[in-house]
C-alpha cells in the first residue's frame, strides 16, 4: 500500500486515516524521498529511505528504495521533511485544566471528553513523549488508559513535610497523597499521624521511587510566594545531599522546582541534574548572571517555562477564548463551560489575591498585565543570557501549571516554542532541547529522540524544517506513535 506526498497524503485509504487502525503488528512501513532532521546531524539528509517494523526504525538507506513487499506500507516522503517525535519534559497529566475536583464531579461528561481529548491535543502538536514531573503509579494507570496517547514517564515528586506544593491542602488531607513526601532529620518528632518517619528519609522514598518505576526524582526549593511568601519550608543542604546521592546511586536524575534565584542558587550548589522553571523572582538589584553562569559551567539542564505565567496571564484577556486555534485541541462543550461563572473560578481567585478582586475586565486586564511585567523580563532576560552561552536547555512547558485554562495541551508548547525564540533560543536549540536533549535527561537517548536505526518509530512527517522554523510544529502532517501512522487531522478536536 502507498501513500502519496505532501497534497496527496489526506486522500489515502481509510485504513491509514482513521485513528482506530495501525500497521499491523509484524507488518512493516517504509518512508521514501524524504528529508531526515534529527538533532545528532549537522544537516539534513537527502533522499533517503526509512524502513520501520516491529515499532522501531530496523534501517535508513540513500537513494531509491526497491520494491516493496506487498505487505508493506509505503509513505512517499518527497517534499517532506521526517523528525524525531517531540518530548515535553514538564507536564501534569492529572485532571482537567481550569477545572478544580467539584467541578468535575458536579459536570462528569465535559471532564470525560476533555480527558479523552488531552492526549490526542498533545500529540497534534508533534509531542510523542511526556514527562509527568509531579504523579504516581496509580495516576499512570489511569492516564495509560487512554487507548490513544504519547509514551508517558513520570517522576517521583519528593516534598518536605509541610512544604510546596502540598501547602495548599488543609492539614490531615494535604498527607493523603504523598507516597514520597520526605520527613527532615530533626523534624521526626512533628511527623504527620501514620507516617513512620523511617520510611520517609530521602534514601527510603528514593528506593520507593524507583522501586514504582519512576524515570526521575523531583524536590522542591519554593520558600513561599504570595501569601505563602517566605513562609515554607524547604529542603536543608543534607537533606539534598542524601536525596540526591541516593537518587544517582538508583540511576535516577534529579529535577528541582527552583524559579528563584535563591533556588537556583542552591540547585547549583546542591548538584542537581535539572532546574524544572525559568527565573521569574530574585531581589531587587540582583545580579543573576553569576548563578546562570554557574549552571552552564556545570551544564545543568534548565527549562524556561516562559507560558507558565502567561497561563495566568491569559485568564484575564476577554478575547482568549475566542482564539480559533483552541478548537483544535479544546472540545467545545469545554470551551463553553470555561465561559460560565464556574468555569472563571481560577480567574477570580487570582483576583481576589492580587487585585482586590477587580471586576472591571479591562482594569483587571491591565493590572495583570502590570503585576507580571517584571516576572516575565526576567525570566526572558535570563532565558536569552543562557541561550548566548549555549547552556544545556531542557524542553518544558509545565502543562497545566496551575488551575488555568490558558495552559491547553499541546497547544501550550507550541506557543513556549514561539516564546523562547522572542526571547533568543534558536529553532535548532529549541529542536534539540524538545528531541535528543530531553531523551538523555532520562537516559532514553539510545530509544528516541533522534531518527537513527534501532531507535523507537517516534517520528512526525512536516511539511517545513523544525531545525530552521517552529512554524514546522504546526505544517505536521503525519504523526508516527511506535510505528502507527496517525493523520494530525485526526488528533484535532471538535473535528
């Protein structure tokens, strides 16, 4: 069976078009005429042939292809460019955005559709691989439901007692669903009822971590932020040196949450693998290049995360959700109820905290827009300062960050793409940060995140360079999920 290329590829077989079909386990595909871009190469290559079977790439051979068997299927790549699925290495797959828990209950059909579709939002956008950085196994299993979805990996998130981000659950419910929560040597004496503070010491939570199949550990460094500002606790040197010792002794990378220049400071000093935010908060006058010099000289990974204070942002612009480009990843009868009183819940609580509850849209508007000004600079500055200097970027969007609705899937990362280039990341930084750079952070380099024999079938068919424009991102006309050819018109919503 052949595919055509480029004008010729939405008029294919139904087999291939609709989402419920795959090539067949055993079967093979094949990809001719087509232009590789995979981020270990220093240019393009040409005209070349891609044999895939058994869910991996088996071959990549020059030139043209012999005839195929009869029960290959053969995609014409000519004009097209074949890529390395994308991977977003900051996510939050649990729930609906915008949507707190009595909403769900009290409107189970809208959350059942928006669940469905958030997995399909995802991969619209070329995002073949998730890093869930805050869950557990059982928060997996429901999500590995989906019967369509990116390979998903998730970390194991390693609070203090008391600390963010389980500060914003009442005491005893804040305890309930923190498996890894880690109980300070000192601090025994104030552990929660139940909890054995012997099994909650960073080397027994690592062991549990890894024990429950996580990919990595996540701690937090956050003192505190509006009302919460320099008031929680944070993990102490030896606390970090423990979690971190025990955690690469697992074979485990470590991420901290760090947005502060204190945090990041002290994700520095403590040696972490991966800085999970940009800098958005740093006293007035600071200096943060010598920090930010400090991370390339030790090639931390970093994330900028530059839309996760849009997603705040945006809930106060009257015409975000009228922006077209949300029907395709958003079902409507979600859309819809984000227009309702209940649906702007998120929005009035950031009111409420930062604005005096402003009700005029406009004033309220452009008070956020004054309130987040300095935030948005910094972390733009910083994110350009580290660009020039080539540091090791990690692709990562934070998608939700928060109870917003202006995070969407999918959609999210494309627009952190648009934004890191504002503020002085390349395309071809971008492509490797979203690709190869992301797959070794956890040591999948030798499965995905580049277009090389033996590697995992992870693959997107655009019609323009992603190393040379992330406008590529959305001229995706083809999703391949472990050998499955996926039409992207197929993953859209509201379709």
């Amino acid at each position: 069976m052949t595919i055509g290329s480029a004008g010729r590829i939405l008029a294919v077989t139904t087999a291939l078009c609709v989402l419920s079909s795959t090539v067949a386990q055993g079967a093979e595909l094949r990809i001719d005429n087509v232009t590789i871009v995979s981020p270990e190469q220093s240019a393009p290559r040409r005209n070349a042939t891609v044999h895939i079977k058994h869910e991996r790439i088996v071959s990549i051979t020059d030139g043209k292809a012999a005839k195929a068997a009869s029960t290959t299927t053969v995609i014409d790549g000519a004009g097209l460019y074949l890529s390395p699925g994308l991977i977003d290495s900051h996510v939050h797959l649990t729930g609906v955005p915008g949507m707190f828990p009595e909403h769900v209950q009290a409107h189970p059909q809208i959350a059942a559709t928006a669940e469905k579709q958030i997995p399909r939002s995802f991969l619209y956008f070329g995002f073949t691989g998730l890093l869930d950085l805050l869950s557990t196994p059982e928060e997996m299993r429901h999500w590995q439901k989906h019967e369509l979805r990116p390979d998903t990996y998730f970390c194991g998130s390693t609070p203090v007692q008391d600390g963010y981000p389980m500060t914003w659950t009442p005491k005893p419910q804040r305890y309930e669903h923190q498996p890894y929560m880690i109980i300070q040597r000192g601090d025994e004496a104030a552990a929660p009822s139940g909890f054995d503070p012997a099994k909650h010491t960073p080397t027994a939570v690592v062991a549990r971590i890894k024990a429950d199949g996580a990919s990595c550990v996540k701690t937090f460094f956050e003192p505190g932020f509006g009302l919460q500002k320099n008031l929680l606790p944070t993990p102490r040197p030896d606390t970090l040196q423990e979690l971190i010792s025990a955690a690469h002794a697992a074979g485990l990378p470590v991420f901290m949450h760090a947005n502060s220049l204190v945090a990041q400071e002290a994700a520095v000093n403590a040696g972490v693998d991966v800085i999970a935010h940009g800098l958005w908060h740093a006293d007035d006058g600071a200096d943060p290049n010598p920090v930010l010099d400090r991370i390339v000289k030790a090639n931390i990974g970093w994330q900028p995360t530059i839309q996760v204070l849009y997603g705040e942002l945006d809930v106060f612009d009257p015409g975000y959700l009228a922006d077209s480009r949300l029907s395709r990843v958003l079902p409507k009868s979600l859309i819809d109820w984000y227009r309702t009183t209940e649906g702007q819940a998120y929005r009035d609580h950031i009111a409420a905290a930062q604005f005096s509850g402003e009700k005029d849209p406009e004033a309220a508007l452009n008070k956020a827009r004054a309130f987040y000004a300095s935030y948005l600079a910094r972390n733009r500055n910083a994110t350009g300062y580290l660009a020039a200097r080539n540091a090791r970027f990690l692709f990562g969007t934070d998608t939700p960050s928060s109870p917003t609705y202006a995070n969407p899937p999918g959609l999210n990362g494309w627009i952190e793409m648009q934004r890191q280039v504002e503020a002085g990341l390349t395309p071809a930084q971008i492509f490797k940060a979203a690709t190869l750079s992301n797959a070794a952070a956890l040591g999948l380099e030798r499965e995905v995140g580049s277009v090389q024999a033996g590697r995992i079938a992870n693959l997107l068919l655009l019609r323009k360079n992603p190393a040379e424009t992330v406008d590529a991102y959305d001229e995706i006309v083809t999703v391949i999920l472990r050998g499955r050819v996926i039409d992207r018109a197929e993953l859209a919503a509201n379709r």
